[in-house]
C-alpha cells in the first residue's frame, strides 16, 4: 500500500490567478520530501482495510495534511529566519515575507478545502480532529520560540512541544486515515500513540541531525538550532548533564559540539529514538497483522537506521 | 433582530496557554469595531426566519465570519507595516510580527473549529461557501499589493479587487445566515449580491474616508493609502479624469489632496457610492417584507450619510 504523493501534489494545479499568491503554493509543494504524513494517514486506513483502502475517501484527508504540513513551513521559515528549505531558497527569500505570509494563509485555506472532499459522513470528525492537530502545531511552535528566550527549560517541557509541534500531525495522520476506513475508538487511540512516539523520535532525530547530519541529505545548514539558540533534545541533555545553563547561542559551532561530544550527548539521544522507537513498535505488535502494520514497523526501524 | 457581538466576543476564553499565542487573538477581538459582519449572517437569517431565527445555528457562522475577518486584518497590518488599528497599537507593534503570523494562523485556525459549530447537516456547505470566501479574500489581498508596483490598473481592476477583499465577505455573511435559516438557491444569490453591492459602496467610502475622514471616528491616520502608493478609487478615478498616471507616493498629502479637489473626485466617489447603495436597496426591496429587510435598508441608507 503505497501512493506516489509527489506526483499527486505536482498534478495539482497552482498555476491559477493571482499568479503571486498561487505560485509560492506550487514551489513549496514542489520541494519533494518523503511525504510522511500522506503515507502515514494512507498506512492508518490500510491497518483497517488492509488492500481494500478506498482511495477517493482517504486521499483529501492525505493530502489536507501534507498541505497543511507545507503550509507550516513556509511561516516557520519566516519565523526562523531560515534561508534554505530542501536546498532550496525558502519562499520568503525567493519572493518576500509579505508573500510568504499571504501564500501561506492560502495554504491553510486550501487545506481546508482538500480536507472537506473526505466522505460526507466524516466530514465533521475529520474537521474536528484536523482543527484539534492545527491548534496544536501553533501552540507547539509558541512554545518553541518562548523556549528561545528562556533558561529554565526542562526536558519535560521539551517532550511537551515536539509532542505538540511534530508529533500530534504525524499521529494525526495515522489515526484520521483509520477513522476513514471505520476503525473503533480505541485501534484509533493506539494509532494515534504510535504517531505520537514515532514523532517524538523523529524529532530529536532532527535535533541530532542539526549537529551531526549531513548538510546535503539534512537539506540546510548544520548547527542552525544552535546559531539561533534552539531548546533542543541536544542542548537541554547537555544542560542536565552539566547541572546548569549552557549558553550556546554565539558559541562557535566547533565549541558547542565539543562540549556535547564531551558530555555523550548523541549516545543519549541515540538511546531516546531507540526507546520511543521501540514504544512505537510495541503498540504496532497490538494491531491486526496486515502489510500496513508491517510498512509502519519498517519506517519505525528505517527512523533509527539513519542516526546509526 | 440584533445581537451584543462585542459581549460574545469578550466573553470567549483566551486566556488558555501558551499566553502568546491567545492573548494576541483576545487583544485583536476586543478592539470593538460595528461587528457588521455578524450582524449581517443574523439578518441573512432573519430575512428567511423572521424573529424565529435559531441563534445556536447561526451563532457559529457569524462568529466564524468575525474572527476570519479580524486575522484578515491582523495579517494585513503586518504586510501593510501599519502602526494603529482602531485607536490602538497593531498585534505586531504591541508584541512582534512573529507573534502576529502565529497568533494570525492560530485565529484563522479558531474560525474553522467555530464554524464547526453549525447545524451538522448544514456544515459541509457552509465549510464550502467559508473556504470560497476565504480564497477570495486572499486573492483580493494580493491583488491590492500587486497594484501598489502596477502603473495600469484600471477602475475595473480596482472594482474586482474590492469585490474580492471586501465584499465578498460581505456577501456570504449575508448569505450564509440565509442558508442555515433554510433559504432557498435564488434567496441566497439575491442576499449574496446584496452584500457585494454594500461591501464595495464600504470600499470606495474607506477609500474616501482615508482622504478627507475624521481621524478620531476614523480610526487610523488619514493618508495611509497614499503614502502607501495603494490604488484606490481616489487615486484611479483621478488618473481617469486627468488621462495619464498619477505618481502619488512620497507626494505631501495637501498636494495629493488638493489635485483630488480640483478634480472633483470626491463627488466622483460619493456618486458610486450612492449607486452601489442604490443597487443594493433596489435588490432588498426584491426579499420577503421583514423587520431584517427593513434593518439591512436603514444599514445601507446609514452607509451614504456617513460621508455626505
């Protein structure tokens, strides 16, 4: 059960009128990526229907998500100040802010509107659950800035926001797709955990990657959570090793990540994917044995091979 | 059939947490303003209902309609790098624009989870009338930036923009309350070309009121839209009647002023004005004979006095 979400997204039409608010849409969908969360909402109905999966009823939903996953990139970007995105120049440097922000709104919009193609009788679910997850990401993406600005940030506190600001989409996805093809409340729930875990993991992967990726595969800069003094999983562990406040921001990329070397700080994020990894994996033993389930173990395992 | 709009709005909880992220949206809500927008769903409704309209089902929409418009405004402050909104500092001079983008999207986000508080059986078309109305107005928006750098923008140009950034907000207010209330297909398209006609009339007097309005009642300081080289229908029929470009921006106000004057714009406006009134009222006198029909007429007569 697989889809080709990069050719879906190229044959959607962006060329329309006002050529500058549609354009931006075009370009920021046109990045590639691996299409996660179209997968995972598709994976999430294939748990439920096994091969049977009707396209037509899962694909709004599938495609909402990416859209709107899109759509939050390109106002972080604004927000970050971020150059490149997938190696390319992110919108607001390709056109400008005012672009970016406008386009972006109408990503949201169009969202929306991908969304409310799912069946008739799940329109009002889908919607409820994709406004439960948006609101999410944007309290998840303030706490992040807060955290910029704030010394006293726990680990606790970051679980928290990755929880809300990578991890609620990606478990969104999962549980939508299977709420689409009929599964019970509790099959979603523990779809919906699977997700939570599986973007947990994900997330100190790209805070571990911000430090020791490589820039061609990690698609921008290394070290730029530390130029723009980022709470991450990498900084936060180092502080509670250290037993104090670390100021990285400024420090040259070198010193920071030699104090992180010191400290064993990759091993201990290694040691964090494995076990949200493994939780993950564990809630996916509780489900039916379908190719869907054993597609879902594989990108979990996939998740830890790439840090190794 | 009237409704306190401010006290609905002031009693909503944004007090939740991350605080920079709600506090923005109950700061933008608060700001008061004819809440016109609401008031014309309930009367949508009420031309169809009478004094039976059922607020819980139309409630929903006109608060959607409401909070749309105030991240619309929100939003276009930040692209418009303007300083006051209503007598008060705007969201990204009060916080930051970061926290005017965020908080933007976060409302944008609250309109879509209120909306979905309509009549189920009513959701999946109102979500569709939302999503068009919303799609309008950020096409209306680019449109208006993208005349600030044209120097060929004709009065028909300027017509569709307003059509699509005011009045079709308007409009589907209008329209939407109609609809739940149970109006029929041609019902609908008479209340939606009602509020076309009020939403442009409401345009091309902001146009003039930004020339020759009370600062006070105004709200904002008078120019703004010269010395923002915007298109409006002051400046477009001044170039019709002059027969060639007018350069405006960087110009001093007496002098941008005094053309109009001698030019007689003004009254070029106020003749539009009237005639979009006109139409408007010629369109209500087609609806059932309602108190909600004489309101909205008095609503329409009240827009032209404002500016004799």
């Amino acid at each position: 059960m697989t889809c080709d979400f990069n050719r879906i997204l190229a044959d959607l039409d962006w060329s329309k009128q006002p050529k500058r608010l549609y354009e931006p849409i075009g370009y920021a969908l046109s990045a590639g990526g691996k299409r996660v969360r179209p997968q995972l909402c598709l994976l999430g109905a294939a748990t439920v229907s096994g091969e049977q999966v009707v396209m037509g009823h899962v694909l709004p939903a599938a495609l909402a998500l990416e859209i709107f996953h899109n759509f939050t990139l390109l106002h972080d970007d604004v927000m970050d100040k971020a150059q490149v995105r997938r190696g390319r120049p992110c919108v607001h440097i390709r056109w400008d802010e005012n672009t970016a922000i406008l386009s972006g709104d109408q990503m949201l919009i169009e969202a929306y509107k991908m969304l409310s193609g799912v069946p008739a009788d799940k329109l009002a679910e889908c919607l409820r659950l994709f406004n439960e997850m948006a609101t999410g990401i944007c309290e998840g993406q303030q706490l992040d800035m807060d955290f910029e600005t704030r010394e006293d940030v726990t680990l606790d506190d970051y679980r928290e926001m990755i929880r809300l600001k990578t991890a609620v989409l990606l478990a969104t996805a999962l549980r939508m797709g299977a709420y689409i093809a009929g599964a019970d409340a509790a099959m979603q729930q523990t779809l919906y955990e699977i997700g939570i875990h599986i973007g947990i993991a994900f997330q100190i992967e790209d805070d571990l990657l911000d430090c020791y990726g490589d820039e061609k595969t990690f698609g921008k800069a290394i070290g730029g959570d530390i130029r723009e003094g980022k709470k991450t999983f990498m900084l936060l562990t180092a502080e509670r090793l250290k037993g104090g406040h670390i100021a990285v921001k400024g420090q040259p990329l070198e010193d920071v990540l030699a104090l992180y070397d010191s400290l064993h700080v990759k091993e201990v994020a290694v040691a964090a994917i494995h076990e949200e990894t493994a939780a993950a994996i564990a809630k996916l033993h509780q489900l039916p044995d379908t190719a869907a389930r054993q597609t879902l173990i594989e990108m979990a395992n996939k998740l830890q091979q790439r840090i190794q």
